[in-house]
C-alpha cells in the first residue's frame, strides 16, 4: 500500500458528462501529480500541485482541470468527456525533500461510452 | 529526441532467466533514478531508487547508474512469472522542483 487514495477506483460515463476524480497524498507529502494512461500506453502527465499551487502543467487538455485543498487532497475534473479520455488516471504524491521520490495510487479506471 | 528513451518490448524470458532492462537519457542534470514495476491496469510500484553513479541491490534486483553515459539499468536475476510486469524507468534533477520524468516502459514476460 503505497498509502495515496484514489476514488472512484471505477466510472462509466457518458461522452459529453463531467466527472471528478479525488486523491489524498501520501501523510505529509505536500506534492500531487496527475497522470493519464491510455490502455497500453505510458503514463502522461496531466499536472503537478505542490502545497495547493500549480507547479507544473503537461499535457492536460483544456477540459480538464484540477485543484489541491488546504487539507491537500486533489480533484481532477474531466468535462465534456469523449471516447478518447477512456483511460486510467493515476494520482501520485512526493515529499519535498531533495531526495524525495513518487508514489502512485491505485488509479481511478474511466470508462466513456 | 525524448528526454527519457526506454526499450519498448515486449521481452519474453523462460523462467530463472537474467533479464536486463535498460533506460537512457538526455538530461545531464538527472540525479535521482528510479524503476517501477506496473501489473497490468495497477498503480506502479517502486521498486528501487538510487542517486547518482552506482549500483544497488535488493534481493533478485540490481539497479545500475552511468552517468558518464546517461544509461540505468535494471537486472532481475532468477526471474520468476511473478515478475511479469511493465518496467518504467524515471528519473529527476537535483533540485526542488520535483519535475519527474518517466520512460515508456518495457513489457516483460516471465515464461513458466
């Protein structure tokens, strides 16, 4: 147990729905990063928030969006869903030392149909 | 050219085998590398991590750093099925920036 939680660990949806994907870090790490993984395929990062600022943005479409709250858990928001956004969504946390490395959760597997 | 090259596979391997799994890179700046193992539609899982040049060993795993030649490796010895897995290598600079950058990953099977 890598002790990040990811909800919902599964999600059907609909093209055009929106959902909301939750993950508490690791106690302690102040640092959460999103990841896409499209069936087999590598991980893409979306976003990084460190302490409830972005810290870095990759290759996050413009209808996603995410946020950390003061208690430092994470949302990741997907609008608009198309068939293409199918895919695992992998949140991972860090410390904030130098030598500090990730840990990811179990993932959340959406599914749009 | 991608910051972070790894051998895509897939790499089938009879049971007991020593597997090699090999990652290069671009950035000079990398100081931290790590490998993690993936089972299919789980959360990678770290499996070593190591700074600088160098080797470590844990158990059946040895992770290998050049840095003179921007390449880390990962041996497995005594491969088991168990180990079937996708490898992903990563790596970050020396810096609070926290910027992780992953390979591809290599599929690996382990056959009975």
């Amino acid at each position: 147990d890598s002790g990040v939680t990811q909800t919902p660990k599964h999600l059907i949806t609909a093209t055009g729905q929106r959902v909301t994907l939750r993950c508490s870090p690791r106690s302690g790490d102040l640092s959460v990063y999103w990841y896409q993984q499209s069936l087999d395929q590598g991980l893409q990062f979306l976003i990084q928030y460190y302490n409830g600022e972005e810290r870095a943005k990759g290759n996050i479409l413009e209808r996603f969006s995410a946020q950390q709250f003061p208690d430092l858990h994470s949302e990741l928001n997907l609008s608009s869903l198309e068939l293409g956004d199918s895919a695992l969504y992998f949140c991972a946390s860090s410390g904030q030392g130098a030598g500090n490395t990730i840990y990811f959760g179990e993932g959340s597997w959406l599914t749009v149909v | 050219q991608k910051e972070v090259e790894q051998d895509p596979g897939p790499l089938s391997v009879p049971e007991g085998a020593i597997v090699s799994l090999n990652c290069t890179y671009s950035n000079s700046a990398f100081q931290y590398f790590m490998w993690y193992r993936q089972y299919s539609r789980k959360g990678p899982e770290l499996l070593m991590y190591t700074y600088s040049s160098g080797n470590k060993e844990d158990g059946r795993f040895t992770a290998q750093v050049d840095k003179s030649s921007k390449y880390i490796s990962l041996f497995i010895r005594d491969s088991q099925p168990s180990d079937s897995a996708t490898y992903l290598c990563a790596m970050r600079d020396d810096n609070y920036g926290q910027n992780f950058v992953f390979g591809p990953g290599t599929r690996l099977s382990v056959l009975p």
